[in-house]
C-alpha cells in the first residue's frame, strides 16, 4: 500500500520510503520518516495533490510524490 | 542542481559596509546577527518589526532569492541583522537552503536568531538540531507564542533553554511582544565570552563513534579544512555524503571515513542520509515531548474549518476564481485611477512647464522635444506603472502571509502541472491579463528557478491590457458587428498557444523531472499590516529605482529613432522610417508589409498601445497643430491636487463597484477609439478584414515590450530568458500571422 492510495480520512503508519535523492531528502526533512503516522485530510478539487497531516501540520504533495511511501494502514 | 556556491560576498553590499565600517567609531560593539527559521514561522513579519524601513532589499550574489538586510543601534552596539531565506533544513538541494548553510558556514555571523513557530514545534526543532551543528552562539525566538498560547499549548520554555542550552525568548511579532527582550538577550549572549556555544546533542553511540573517528583524522590531516569549516559540521557532512561540501572541499577518498561508514550501514542499513534525517527528528521529537504539553481535547481550529469550505471538492475551484476576480480587480482598478493621475500630470502640467522654462532659456527645439517627448514622457512611462506594482505587491504578499496562497497552488496545480507548470504560477499568469509587468514580478512566489522561468516565458502570451487599444481600433474598423467574438478570439489564441508553448518547453528547454511539489499548508494567519506595508514599499522602490533608469534609457532611445534626424518633414525619413522600410519585406507574407506598419511595430516596443499611437503619427495627416492655452502655475497646482483626491475617491469606489469599471471593460476604450475616427479611415485604405486581422494577431504575440523586458531581467537576473521569449514569441508571431493570412487567402477571404 503506498500513501497516493488512501483516501480522505485513512491514515497509516510509513514504513518505507522508495523515492531516491532530493526527492527523498526533501520527504525527510519534512517528517516523512520510517515509523511516523500519516493521516490524508483531502484531495484537491481536480483529483491531485492531496494533503496529509504529518508531525502535527498539514503537508501538500503530488500523487505521484506519495507513490514512493510505503504506508501501514491502521485498522 | 545547478546552483552554485555563494561564498562571494555581494559586492555592492559589500563596498557600502566597508565605507561604513570606516566611519564607525574604533570603541563601539558591532556584531552580525544572522536570523533563520522555518517558512510560515514568522520571520518577516519579526525582521520588518524588528527593523522596518531600515531594511535593504537586494538579492543574494547569482540568484533570484531576496536578501535583506539592516544595521542599527541597539544599547549601544551597532547590530547587522542579515536575513536568511526561510528553510525546513540545511540539505544541499535547494537554492534558500544552499545560501543559508553557506552564509552560516563562511561567513560565520556573531549568532543565529533561529525564528521558531510555537504552534509547530518538532518540525521547527529539527531546523534547531541542525544550526546547533554549526557551533555558532543561538537564541531562539519561540515566535507565534500568542497563538500556542490561545490554543492552549504548555511550553515549558527554561526546560528548552537547559536541554538545548540556548537563550529561549517567547516572541509574538505581529504584536511586537518580546522582541526588546530578545535583543537584549542577543547582546547579552554575544558580550559573555564564556559558556555562549549551544549544547551539543548526543546522535547516538554509532553516529558519535563515526563523527570522533572523522573529526580525529581531519584534525591531524586536513588543519586547512578546519580553519574554514566547523569540526563537527564537516564531520557529519562526510558522513552524510553531502555533494555540495564534498565537493567544495575537494576531499577526495578519506580511508577513515570508508571505514566509518563501513561500520554504520552495517549497523543501520544503507541510507546514512536517512539515518541522519532520522537522529535529528528524534531529538526534535524527544524534545517536543519534553517540553510540550497539549490539551486533552482540541478544538476543530480556525484553519481546519475554512479548509472545508476553501478546498472543498465542489466550492475549491469556484471559491479560488473568485477570489482570483476580486484579486485581479483590485490590482488593476484601484492601482489604475493613480496611473492615470500620474500619466495626466507629467503630459499635462509638468510639460508644458517644462517646455516653457526651456523657451525662457531660449533652449533649441530639439533640446525641447528631447526634454518633453523623451525624458519626462519616459519617465511617466516609469512613474506609471508604479500603482499597480504597489497594489500587486500589496496583494500578493497578502496571499502569501494569509496563508491562501498555498491553497490556491494546491486547487490548481493539477491544471498547471499538466502543461509543466507550478500551481503556483496561476497567479501570475492571471495577472498577465492586467499587464505582464507585474505578473513577472509576482512569479516571485515560486521557489524553484524552473518553475519561474517558465512561467515567466509564458506570461507574454496573456493577452494584457497594454493590447487592447490596438484591438479596438482594428475591430472598430473593420469588425464592428463581430467585436466581441474576434476579441474574444484573441484571448483564447494567446492562452492555446501558452498551453502549446508549455508542453513544448516541457520536453526541449525544460526537460527532466519536474519540480516537486512538496508544500506546507500553513495554519492562516493576518498578516501584520506593518509587515505588509513594508514589504510593498521595498517593493515599489526597487522597481522604481532599478527600472526606471533602464526604462528611461530605452524612451530616450525610441525618442531619438523617431525624431532624428532632426527636422525631418515626414516619418518616412526619420530612423524609424527608415528601420521601417528595411524591415517592411519580412512582414510581405503576413499581409502587411509596408514601412508605416512596420515601423509601428517597432514603436510597440516601448508598450504596445504605442503602435496605435505611431499609426496615428504616421497615417493620418496632421492638421495645423491646435495650441491648447497654457494654464498658470496656481491653475495646475489646483488641478494637480483635485484630480489626486478625485483619482482617490474613483479608486476607492473602484473596490465596490462590481462588473462595471474593470479595467479590462471595452467601453470606456471604444470611446476612446472612437476619437480615432480618422485613423480608423485611413487604416481602411491600407488594410483589408484578413490582413487587420493577421496584423492584431501578430500584435498579440511578438515580443514582450521592453518593460516587461526589464522585468525578465531584474527577476531572472540573466538576460537568457528574455532572449528565448523574444526569439520564440517572434517566430510564432509571424507564423501565426502568417498561416492566418495565406490559410484566408487560400480559402478566398482575401478581398
């Protein structure tokens, strides 16, 4: 499962993170690690990006963005 | 990333501090303060507070990225605060964050104000681990304490200052509390001499064991690099491979340091750069859970609430071109009644005044006419499009600071990203309409130099307003019962032929993966108006100053090509004429080849509506000049200032009216062609239906006018971009007009 998959509401715990370079620096820097939770708050009007909360603030990112991590979802 | 390192010092900056530093006196303190912080945390608003217009805008050395700076007194020491672009961390990979680690790291400032938002504290802590690393004195400005404060956040502020051990000062800056306390602390910190260095944080067992063993080896093998580089920064650096420091330092292969890194992916994996990124959170979440206590229940916020409405599925995008209406609105009405306040005042009063001084002097005419037609009409060209470069700046930053301007990027960016645009370039792209000029300056909210580029080569196919009086006399002419459906065609032609563009510099000029879109949606917020005013005024100023002088260069210019030489009887045989006869065969196949259309051309370069200006010099015969009376000087003062306060009631009630007085209206221009009557006459003679057409259409889309040309240039600091817009906009000029031209006469629309 990998976060671009989940829908408004949904939230997961990361385990993993494909993307590679500054794409995934950039992820980390922003507290998209391995072990944090991820809740997807919305979806754009026309379908993408979506927002997430992530280390308690709201982060933005293009679907294709969310495909390289890999998430949990709580049941 | 192309960016290079900035260690050279901005010169100007530069010179003017050395000549400043020569006049201070030998016993007074002075220390650089360098202040950084998380975007959205708050650290414009505390710099304007802190120093509000003793702020100097400039740009840092090579790229497009704002610096500010400013000196002052402060108890007796003379304080330089230099502004750091607003990052989330220290990585290599962009452009804010490469300045500020190399700013920190070379230029070594006295302290860091490091500008924390209260409400977001482990992602603004994890920014803190990193400055710590540089060994560099901080103090915290724990900023947006009222807020944190209001939702009901406990922080435990001494319990920050013992883990970290570094100054804590709670701030709010929008309200201006605490900042007295957080100078003084800054020089309390900066005049003890002992215990001033931060804490230095524990990364756990294996990373500390690598970061010894590589600090050992530096010491001994490398005493150059440590003279530059703090120790335990470098040391991590290495570890963590980073590309900008490894390659700047010409390190090459450090046995020791393979053997390290040997031992810490055996221990935690490959990817040591997320290792790192791992530690550092984990000390920005330890902390936060130290020092951070929440309320059991909370509240749905303001935020969360208006987010429901404003990104919702079905209202987002209505809410967003409404909003988006109001903005380009207010832009361009309420910015329009002063322009043309300005524009009346330097034609009218000023030069005609001006003119009467110079025959007091008995000055030549030409001196007379290069005096009136040349330097004070270029100079209201300048002065006029100050209004609207304050108003767009007035709202832009407002947006920004609002918080909405992250909202709006995340609505459209599904729809720009599609042709390789941000969605943040919308805005700009829409004020295009209005007039290009601002628009390239607002395209200044865009972080990646990719993304402003392009937008940028796009925005000259938004048909602006500049454009319309050359519609209007042609569609007045030749099109009077099909206004509304050739004008309208115009539009969609510049924004088809924008989307075309877009995808076609997405895969030559522009190629490779897209820019990221990673954004933070921050909490809103109103911004201060200090803070907004402020940052307007710089503004304005800098494109006053900057511009203007190239602006004022190039009216000169065109002045001398329409009037010399001097005393010629017609048009013909001035330079213009002249460039005009030689240019005329290229526009043959368009339809339009004559001298007097291509040399009005050439006059558009000053702004377009100039071409309806010229082709009224040029075609219609003058008749014996009518010579308006001269009014005495207390008349014009008396209409200078009636005009000002009526130029300030129509702006004002320009916010309230709706559809009516847009600046985009026809009516008000139709009457204004109207006037024109006799042109219009004389334009039925020299062109038929299809040829003003091919003419309008190649209106729209050659080269950007020369002040949007200054603008390209001062926003993109390279003159590269400009030259692609002119070459590609003339290339599809004449295309267009010519495949309009033959395509009509190949289907008999000729006559």
């Amino acid at each position: 499962m990998n976060l671009s998959k989940l829908r408004p509401g949904e939230k997961g715990t990361i385990t993993a993170i494909g993307s590679i370079g500054p794409l995934k620096r950039r992820l980390m820097d922003m507290g998209i690690l391995v072990g944090v939770e991820v809740k997807v708050l919305k979806v754009a009007p026309l379908g993408d990006p979506i927002e997430v909360t992530v280390k308690s603030y709201n982060l933005s990112l293009r679907k294709k963005e969310a495909e390289g991590i890999s998430v949990e979802v709580a049941a | 990333m192309s960016t290079q390192p900035n260690f050279a010092p901005d010169r100007e900056q530069e010179s003017i501090e050395s000549r400043r530093s020569n006049l201070r006196p030998v016993e007074k303190r002075a220390i650089t303060v360098a202040v950084a912080g998380n975007p959205n945390s708050g650290k414009s608003t505390l710099i304007n507070a802190i120093a509000g217009t003793r702020l100097q805008v400039g740009n840092w050395a090579g790229v497009t990225v704002e610096k500010k700076e400013a000196i002052f007194e402060y108890g007796g020491c003379r304080i330089r605060l230099v502004d750091l672009p607003g990052t989330y961390s220290l990585s290599p990979y962009t452009q804010e964050e490469i300045i500020a680690r190399d700013y920190l790291v070379h230029e070594r400032p006295d302290l860091v104000i490091n500008v924390v938002d209260a409400t977001n504290l482990e992602r603004n802590l994890y920014l803190t681990v990193q400055i710590m690393e540089l060994g560099i004195p901080v103090v915290m400005a724990l900023n947006i304490y009222d807020e944190a404060q209001a939702k009901g956040y406990r922080i435990d502020v001494p319990g920050i200052e013992k883990m970290l051990g570094i100054t804590v000062v709670p701030t709010s800056a929008t309200k201006k509390d605490g900042l007295d306390e957080l100078l003084k602390k800054v020089l309390d910190t900066t005049a003890n001499p002992t215990g001033q260095k931060p804490a230095q944080l524990g990364y756990g067992l294996d990373v500390e064991t690598a970061i010894r063993l590589v600090s050992e080896t530096l010491t001994v093998n490398q005493p150059a690099l440590i003279e530059r580089y703090p120790l335990r920064w470098l040391a991590l650096k290495l570890i963590e491979a980073d590309a900008h420091v490894i390659e700047e330092t010409k390190i090459g292969t450090i046995a020791v340091l393979d053997e390290a890194l040997h031992h810490l992916r055996n221990a935690h994996g490959e990817d040591i750069e997320a290792l790192m990124a791992d530690t550092r959170y984990s000390l920005a979440s330890g902390l936060t859970r130290e020092v951070l206590k929440k309320p059991e229940l909370r509240k749905t916020d303001l935020t969360e609430k208006i987010d429901r409405v404003v990104l919702n599925r079905f209202l987002g995008i209505p809410i967003f071109l409404t909003a988006m209406w109001i903005m380009f609105k207010l832009t361009f009405d309420v910015s329009k009644p002063f322009a043309d306040w300005v524009a009346a005042m330097i034609s009218g009063p000023l030069t005609h005044w001006a003119t009467a001084l110079a025959n007091l002097i008995h000055a030549p005419d030409w001196t007379v006419s290069l005096l009136t037609d040349g330097v004070i009409a270029g100079t209201g060209n300048v002065l006029g499009f100050v209004p609207m470069i304050f108003a767009m700046m007035f709202f832009i930053t407002f947006l920004e600071g609002s918080g909405y301007m992250a909202r709006a990027a995340f609505v459209m960016d599904r729809a720009m990203h599609a042709i390789g645009l941000h969605g943040k370039s919308f805005i700009p792209m829409l004020l295009g309409f209005g007039c290009n000029v601002p628009a390239i300056y607002a395209t200044r909210t865009m972080e990646n130099p990719r993304d402003k580029a392009l937008t940028g080569l796009l925005i000259p196919l938004m048909s602006c307003g500049a454009r319309l009086p050359v519609y209007i006399v042609f569609i007045g002419a030749f099109f009077p019962n099909h206004g509304g459906s050739v004008l309208w065609s115009l539009y969609v032609m510049g924004i088809g032929l924008a989307i075309f563009m877009g995808f076609i510099f997405k895969r030559t000029l522009f190629r490779g993966e897209a820019p990221m879109f990673i954004m933070e949606l921050p909490p809103y917020r109103m911004p201060s108006f200090r803070s907004l005013m402020i940052h307007t005024w710089e503004k304005g100023k800098h494109f006053l100053v900057k511009a203007g002088t190239y602006i004022l260069a190039v009216s000169i210019m065109v002045w001398f090509l329409l009037n010399l030489p001097w005393g010629v009887e017609h048009k013909k045989d001035s330079y213009l004429g002249k460039i005009g006869q030689v240019s005329a065969p290229v526009l043959a196949p368009l339809g339009f080849g004559t001298w007097e259309a291509s040399s009005s051309l050439i006059a558009g370069l000053i702004a377009k509506e100039i071409v309806v200006g010229t082709m009224g010099e040029i075609y219609v015969k003058k008749d014996a000049e009518k010579k308006p009376e001269t009014p005495t000087f207390g008349d014009d003062l008396k209409e200078a200032g009636t005009s000002l306060v009526k130029a300030g009631k129509e702006s004002f009630s320009n916010v309230f009216s709706t559809l009516g007085v847009s600046s985009l209206s026809a009516d008000e221009n139709a009457e204004k062609a109207a006037e024109r009557n006799p042109l219009r006459a004389e334009l039925k003679k020299h062109f038929t239906p299809l040829t003003a057409y091919a003419f309008i259409v190649f209106v729209l889309l050659y080269m950007p006018c020369v002040i949007a040309a200054v603008a390209m240039v001062q926003e993109f600091r390279t003159w590269k971009w400009y030259g692609v817009a002119f070459a590609y906009q003339m290339v599809l000029a004449w295309g267009m007009a010519c495949l309009v031209f033959q395509g009509g006469m190949l289907l008999g629309l000729g006559g």
